[in-house]
C-alpha cells in the first residue's frame, strides 16, 4: 500500500460579523480565496489535502434568543455555502472542513445547531453538531438532549487521506468527547474553534494549546485545529487569540500561526502511515488499548439534564447549570459516605 502523506492547511478567518443571511456569502467568498492560497503556496511542497476553517467562520450566534438567530442567520444544511466549498473541493481535489454555521433542520423545529461539515470531491461527507455547546451563553441545541436523536453524534469519516472526526471548540475541553471520535476510528482530530480571550493561546493560561497536545497524545492520533482570529471590532464583545495549530500523535508542535487576531494560514505534514503504523505497533502510551472503562462509575451517573422541553435562552441554561451543579454534589458526597470511589472487581457497575 502506497503511504498517506500530505500537507494540512489550518485557515485562521479575521472576518466582519455576519448580521443575516445576505452577508454569509462575504465569508465564503474569502474563505475560497484562502483555499486557492493555501493550495498555490503547498504547491511546491507536500501536495495540500484537508483545509479546515475556524468555527463561525460562516457566521457567529449574535443575538441572544434562538428566535432571533433562526429568523436572521440559521440556515438549512445543504446550502449556496456547502455549494461552493464543494465546487472548491472538486476543483483542488482536496477535502475542506467548513466553518461552523448556525444550522436549521424542520425535523428539529423548535431547535438551532452549531454545524460544522466535511466536504470532498464528492460532496458533504459528514455533518457534525456541537455536542458541548458553550453554557450559559450558547443557545443552540446538543444533539445529545434531543429525544429521538437518531444520528452518530460524533461521526467518523474514511476518506482516502485518512479517518477524520471534528468536534467544536468547547467539546474538547471534554476529554471524552475526543476520546470517542479515537474510538470511532478517527485518525485525524479536527478542532473547529472560536476560543477567545483570556482562555487563549498565550501565558498564563494557554488553555489552547495544553489542551490540543493533550487530546493528540492520549488519543495517537494528529490535531488539525483552525481557531478564530476575529479581532474585538469584528465579533464583540470577544476577541479571539488565533495561533492555530497542527500537531502530531506525540504531541509535538508541527506548526503554530502567532497568537493574535488576524488571518494567517499554517501548513504541516499529515503522515497518515506513520500514525497507523504507531497504533499497530506499540506497547507502551497506547492510552485507547489500555483503557479500563469499568474503572469510572462517574459515567454511570446522569449529571447535566437534557433540555429538549422548552427553546433554551441564556436564563434556562443558568437553571439548568444550576440543576446539574446540585446533581454532581449529591453524586458525590453520597459516593463520599458510602465509600463508592471504585468499581468492584467483577466489574458491575454499584
């Protein structure tokens, strides 16, 4: 079998704030620009195969209410704007994570998405929805609190440069999350973020990129993540750090756009028969084969409440934190009395 090596560009957007629909079409048309750049300058080098692109790079959920949002900037799934990153993809027969958009779907009528989606040459490959979305403010909707969900919530896409699983910004402060795209084959981690200051990309609390070497080294696995570089004037009341990032199953840095808001398009190596050839091989910091699932009954136990009921606003989420926060208490300090700190050695769950 012939190896899978190519470059992987992270696209960094600085874009103005999209206030509806209309004003979508600006990003796109910039984002295509990035991609006919990021492919001129690779050109020379490794052939360039997967661009990914910042969360809300199509657009951002300004307004406060999901009425709002839904009336302004939601949009249905395909749309002009997959439309056209197709086109691209075809063209340069590469493969494009999109920007996330907020996204309508009449089987869900009372809900919104946060959407990110894989596009090949031969069209959308997979949708993923924000599983984890940034409470209290974010009043799109997690799949997961939805009744009668009915579709993977963290898809895994073979493609010929590799298995490829995304997940949006605040769900990789989640270990689990990332864990499960691993187990779901996912060879290639894709970090579609807006991560904003101060939890950004600089002392003391770079949050951004602890956390993306850490999800690539537990998992073995090469992180692709393309964070916001909106400035304050663009996206207020945030500004986003950018310092996008490509790193390798150890760990290791392969390349890092400078912290600060602007646009910058970062380039590295994706080896995908390296990554293969480590999973099958090693022994030793194999974290997905020396797993102890049983070994954590915190997962057992529900904690934060699904909230499919009712259309969420920035005061339902606090009442639902707050319901969640009592949960964990009460899990703990009876877990604490009881002495419940461990599964039995037979495995079943107390």
């Amino acid at each position: 079998m012939s190896p899978i090596r190519y470059s992987a560009a992270a696209c960094q957007t600085d874009f103005s704030n999209p206030l509806d629909r209309r004003q979508m079409s600006n990003n796109t048309d910039r984002m295509l620009a990035m991609i006919d750049a990021a492919v001129a300058g690779a050109a020379p080098f490794l052939p360039l195969r997967l661009v990914v692109f910042p969360e809300f790079a199509h657009a951002a959920p300004i307004y406060p209410t999901v009425a709002e949002l839904r009336d302004r900037l939601a949009v249905p799934i395909p749309n002009e704007h997959t439309d056209r990153l197709h086109a691209k993809a075809r063209e340069h027969g590469l493969y494009i994570q999109s920007g996330s958009m907020i996204e309508l779907d009449p089987r869900w009528p009372q809900s919104i998405f946060n959407t990110t989606c894989l596009i090949g040459p031969e069209g959308i490959l997979s949708r993923y929805r924000k599983v984890n979305p940034w409470i209290p403010y974010e009043v799109h909707s997690s799949p997961h609190d939805l009744d009668g969900y009915d579709e993977p919530l963290f898809p895994v896409t073979d493609t010929p440069i590799g298995r490829i699983g995304c997940a949006i910004c605040y769900d990789w402060l989640f270990p689990e999350a990332i864990r499960q795209l691993a187990a779901n084959g996912a060879e290639v981690l894709v970090r579609v973020s807006a991560y904003m200051d101060p939890w950004g990309a600089t002392e003391p609390m770079n949050w951004w990129t602890l956390v993306n070497r850490c999800r690539a080294l537990e998992n073995t696995a090469f992180v692709v993540a393309a964070n916001q570089g909106a400035s304050l004037r663009h996206y207020p009341p945030y500004s986003w750090p950018g310092g996008s990032q490509i790193i390798d199953f150890d760990g290791r840095l392969l390349a890092d756009a400078s912290p600060g808001p602007g646009e910058r398009i970062v380039v590295a190596p994706i080896d995908i028969t390296a990554v293969r050839h480590e999973r099958a091989t090693r022994q030793g910091h194999h974290m997905l084969a020396h797993l102890r699932t049983e070994a954590y009954p915190v997962y057992a136990s529900h904690a934060y409440p699904p909230a499919a009921s009712t259309e969420l606003s920035y005061e339902r989420n606090v009442a639902l934190i707050a319901r969640a926060k009592e949960m964990v208490e009460r899990i703990t300090a009876s877990r604490h009395e009881t002495g419940a700190s461990s599964v039995p050695r037979d495995g079943r769950r107390e």
